[in-house]
C-alpha cells in the first residue's frame, strides 16, 4: 500500500508539474497537497547578466510572501500568484480630469473644482497651469473663455493636504509572475536559461507618475534619468516594498536547482518575477464629490488612469520538493 501510495503521489507531482515559484534555498516551507513538499526560495536581483542574492541593504522584508500565502496545487497550476496589497498616501497630489462634451465656460470650469489647487489646461499647443488664485482672476479678466471639448487635457489638482483628498490612498498590490521555463527533475542538478523583461517605456512611466501623483514638468520634456529617479525615490518613501522602475530592458540568466550528484528526491522548480500594479483609491469626500460631479450633464470627471504590470527588477526562483508522506 505504501509503495502503491508513494508511486500515486510521484505521478502527480509529475503531471501537475507546471509548477511554481521561486527562490533559492534559505526560506523553507511546508505547503499542504501532495505529500508534505518541501518549498525553499530565494530573492535575488540580476546585475550583468547573473543573479545576485538581495542583501540586509535592501528592504525585502514586505515583498509579496510566498511561504506564508502558499496552496501547493496552486502554486503548480497557475503562472501568478500570491499578491500583497500596500496603500500609501499620494506623492504629490490627486488630479481631476475633467472631459467637456460642450463649450464649457472657464467660469463654470472653475465653479466645478472651485476648491481645486492648480488648474491645468493643454490646449495640444501649449500647457497653462493657474493656482487657484491665478484661475480666479484670469476667469475675472477674460470672463467669455470657454474650454473646447476636444482640448487634450483639463484638470484640477489637488494637493495631498488638500482636505477633499486627505484620505484618497495610492495602492500597489505586488505578485510574482511564473517564467516560461518549469523544470523537473528525479532529483539530480537542473540548469536552466531564463530570460525576463523588466522596466517600462517613457510613456508609461510619464503614465506612471501621473497615477502615483508625482509632479513632474512634462512641459519640459525630463530625460527618461529624470523620471526614473523621481519615480523610484517616490516610491521607496511611499512604499515599504523594495520596488524599483528602470528603462525596459532585457536580460538573460542561467540559474541551478538541485544538488551536486543529486540525491534521489523529485522536485519542481521555477524562477518567478516581482510584478506591480498601482491604483488611486478614492476617499470618502473625493467619492462624494466625483458623485456630485457625475449629475452635472455636460462634462464627464475621471481619475487618472491605473497602471498595471510593471515589471521589477526583483526575483524569487522556487523549488519544490517532492517529500513523500509517511504513512
């Protein structure tokens, strides 16, 4: 029976062998399933074109868990997983994006965010940004201005400390994204080649600091070093993951599982990727305003837009030993 057991439990390790997650061999782990696996990981970061363990100097401490979240038929059968959630408070500010489907008078553009800190308009030509003093007198100046509906941007921001906003939250929720490449083995040395894409185009990270509320003069057309250090400072004070944004690139690396001359045990492994969506998430009072905004009929009001997928810099390669239950 044992042995008829134990034939049943290689099996399936084998057939559900699409498996999981990451790093090398100093976090361990039991995970409930097949048998009792044994799971040991390892973070590490690539630095031309070979991986390096993460160190104490940097802050992995909230990295999304693997150990702590893990189901072991999940972990086998799906490509990503184990996310956790972190909310910050906005950088710099929250914007309002306003979307005239009329002629929308300045008067009314300014009577609708009258509480708003700096109004921006760009016109495709040129971009004018008005504190709210300076929109309330340019408004009294030139009272017959209108906003076209099909102006590229129209926006009110306003600062963190700004009180309609003083709750809104930025959130990141993190996971790792499984490689192509899943390796079995009857426990001998596997060596494999992986190959990732990380960081983001200039669009998206101008996209990106739009999302997170960061103030940066696009009008000015800051060098992609520019962008990449705001970005990444905001986001270590933010946020107490280690999260970094680099320029897309992409790298190729080889990495081993197993031991020197095997030692007779089957096991799973793959090489996973730190991924990161970040979102605004409204308060209670901006909630209650944008509700109070939808019922105007002429403009339609948005938040700016979520960015989804960045890939990190950070990986976690996983194996999984295949223990069988004593039974």
């Amino acid at each position: 029976m044992r042995k008829e057991k134990s034939l049943i439990v290689r099996f399936m390790s084998i057939i559900v062998g699409l498996l999981l997650t990451v790093p090398f061999f100093t976090n361990s782990a039991s995970a409930e399933g097949l048998g009792d696996p044994e799971i040991t990981s390892k973070d590490f970061y690539i630095e031309d074109g070979k991986m390096k363990e993460i160190d104490d100097s940097l802050n992995i401490s909230s990295l999304p868990p693997l150990e702590e979240l893990l189901e072991y038929e999940n972990m086998l059968l799906h490509t990503r997983g184990f996310p956790a959630t972190e909310m910050a408070d906005p950088v710099d500010h929250i914007a309002v994006v306003f979307h005239p489907t009329i002629n929308l008078p300045m008067t009314m553009f300014y009577d609708l965010a009258q509480d708003a800190d700096l109004f921006i308009i760009n016109d495709g030509y040129l971009e004018f940004r008005w504190t709210n003093a300076e929109m309330k007198k340019h408004i009294t100046d030139f009272p017959g201005g209108y906003i076209h509906p099909n102006i590229p941007l129209v926006e009110a921001r306003y600062y963190k400390d700004n009180p309609l906003v003083s709750d809104t939250k930025v959130q990141f929720d993190g996971y790792w994204q499984r490689g192509d490449v899943v390796s079995h083995s009857n426990g001998n040395h596997i060596k494999r080649t992986y190959t990732f894409t990380s960081g983001i185009e200039l669009t998206e990270a101008y996209s990106m600091t739009e999302t997170l509320g960061i103030d940066i003069n696009l009008t000015l057309g800051p060098p992609w070093a520019q962008v990449e250090t705001s970005i990444n400072r905001e986001l270590s004070e933010a946020f107490s993951n280690a999260q970094t944004v680099t320029e897309t690139q992409t790298v190729s690396t080889e990495y081993t599982f197993g031991v020197d001359g095997g030692n007779g045990i089957p096991y799973s492994a793959a090489v996973y990727q730190l991924m990161g969506d970040y979102k605004i998430v409204p308060g209670e009072n901006l909630k209650k305003r944008l509700d109070d905004l939808e019922t105007f009929p002429f403009v339609r009001f948005s938040l700016k837009p979520d960015t989804n997928g960045v890939a990190n810099d950070y990986y976690r390669a996983v194996q999984v030993n295949d223990i069988e239950p004593d039974l």
